[in-house]
C-alpha cells in the first residue's frame, strides 16, 4: 500500500491525528501479557494523547493493535534520531518498550523529547 493510503485510513479510524506523528519501527523488546510476547515490524502512532502500537506488513499497511499507551502516564521516555537510524525506548504499566527507528524519523522523537 502506498503511504498515502495507510495515513487516511490510520486517519479514518482515529488512530492519527492533524499532526501526522507516526513511524515503523523495530520492536527490540518483547510487549508482554494478554496479547503474548511479539517482537518484530510495528507502527507507531499519536492520535492526541494516545500512542498506539500495532503490527506492521512489509508493505506498509498494518494488522493488529498492539498496544494503546497514554502518553501522559509514559515514563522514562527517551529517543535519539539520527541519520542512520535511532532508538525510542520508555515505560508503562510496569514494562519496558524498546524500538529502533528509521532515518527518517525526526518528527516522532522530537514530539517526546522536545
């Protein structure tokens, strides 16, 4: 699917808002509990206050969801953008995220650490 796509329908199912925060990631640590243990391609988006996680395909488009994050009760939040990739890792309900992220991912970093 083209971005183009995945970004209205990520719109039309309020999983993204008017900023257009998001980005495909690595999960490097396992998200535990109800949904079992997955590690692999997500996406990441920010609809208000909210950060949802879901499962990502090879061609953009995205499964199901993960994880839904109240950003506002993130903990220990920390990212690093960077030419070559970053790293975007916090806390909640008791477990550790961690992801890798593309080159391009500026805009989602700064929206936590700025």
């Amino acid at each position: 699917m083209k971005e183009e796509q995945i970004l209205n329908c990520l719109k039309k199912e309020t999983l993204l808002d008017e900023k257009t925060i998001y980005t495909y990631a690595l999960l490097r640590s396992a998200i535990g509990g109800a949904i079992g243990s997955i590690n692999g391609l997500v996406l990441l988006s920010i609809n208000g206050n909210i950060l949802y996680i879901h499962q990502a395909n090879i061609d953009n488009s995205y499964g199901e969801r993960l994880a839904k994050i109240y950003i506002s009760d993130m903990k220990n939040i920390q990212g690093k953008a960077g030419m070559f990739g970053g790293k975007f890792s916090f806390n909640y309900d008791g477990k550790e995220y961690k992801f890798k992220l593309p080159a391009k991912a500026e805009k989602f970093v700064d929206f936590f650490v700025m």
